[in-house]
C-alpha cells in the first residue's frame, strides 16, 4: 500500500515539474526580459501615471483593445513587405530605364541621384516599420490586466513610431514622385 502512495506522490511530483520549469524559464525568458525592458523605459519615457479608475477602465476594455493591437501588427507586417515589393520593382525598372539611356548617351546622373536618395529614405523607413512592429509586438503580448501602465506606455510608444513611419512613407513618396519622375521627364523630353 506504501508503495502505491509513494508511487503516485512522484508521479504527481514529475508532473508538475514540467509546469514548474517552463514558469521558471518564464522568468529567466531573454525575450521577455527585453520586452519589460522596453515596456519600463516606455513607461518612464511617457511619463504614464493611471489613477485607479483609469486603471479599472484599461483593465475592463485591454483585451479588445489588443485585439486591435494585433490586427494593426498583421496589417503593418502586410504593407511593410507590400512597400518592399513595390518600392524595388520601381527602383529595378527605373535603373533598367537609366541603363537604357546611358547606353544612347544620354546623362542620367539626376536619376541615379534621386534613386540613391530614395533607396536610402526606404531604409529608415523599413527601420521605422521594424520600429513600429516591435511596439505592437510588445503590446499585444504584455499582461494588460496586471500592467495597464505599461500597456498605456506600449500604445503611446506605438503611437509615436507610427508618426515617424508615416513621415518617412511620405518622404519616400515625394522622393519618387517628385524627384526621380521629375528627372525622368526631363531626360525624356530631350530627346
């Protein structure tokens, strides 16, 4: 009878080891570390102070809120590969353009220029894409319940670096709108 009991105390000792270790990697996790370390000095950036019905407020509505939080990360992963594709098929068109008129003997040093620039403004925006997609990132999967200060500090972080991918998209934008197309033309209409 002994050893039926002491058989099943390891068995239920055994399997609750597993739960144990994998909460004990939770802890020691280098991904999550880094998380609270973002979390925290967003925290501490935006200055979030939350009065206790302001916190209750968070807790009742944070999980629709990430929700929304994930869906606008699937959407900016979607349209940060759309821009990549679409960006590079006019940079690849432009300088087999580029390639063509050089070959006539035509001087495409102007498109070249605005190419240059605008690969170069694509790469801080792929940098704010990644920005941002790590501020979504790390809201959608902190514990908004047991921190609504850091949840509010994840969304104003996202917030601020959706600002600063819109300007660069902009930029980009008005690089090839104006600049290269601008260039373009004009080699064009010399001939």
């Amino acid at each position: 009878m002994k050893k039926k009991y002491l058989i099943l105390v390891l068995v239920l000792v055994f399997s609750s080891l597993p739960g144990f270790v994998s909460a004990q990697d939770d802890q020691t996790n280098p991904v999550r570390l880094e998380r609270e370390k973002r979390v925290s000095e967003r925290i501490s950036r935006f200055n979030v102070k939350l009065s206790d019905q302001q916190k209750s407020s968070y807790k009742a509505s944070c999980k629709g809120a990430q929700t929304k939080v994930s869906a606008h990360l699937e959407n900016a992963k979607r349209f940060s590969q759309k821009h990549d594709k679409k960006f590079f098929e006019i940079i690849e068109k432009t300088n087999k353009l580029a390639e063509r008129l050089k070959a006539k003997g035509q001087d495409v040093e102007a498109v070249q220029a605005a190419v240059n620039n605008a690969v170069e403004t694509n790469e801080k925006l792929k940098a704010a894409y990644g920005d941002y997609i790590l501020a979504l990132s790390d809201t959608s999967q902190m514990d908004c319940q047991l921190d609504p200060e850091g949840f509010r500090a994840s969304i104003d972080g996202a917030k601020q670096k959706f600002a600063e991918l819109r300007k660069f998209r902009q930029e980009v934008r008005k690089l090839i709108k104006q600049d290269l197309v601008v260039a373009l033309q004009s080699i064009l209409a010399e001939n």
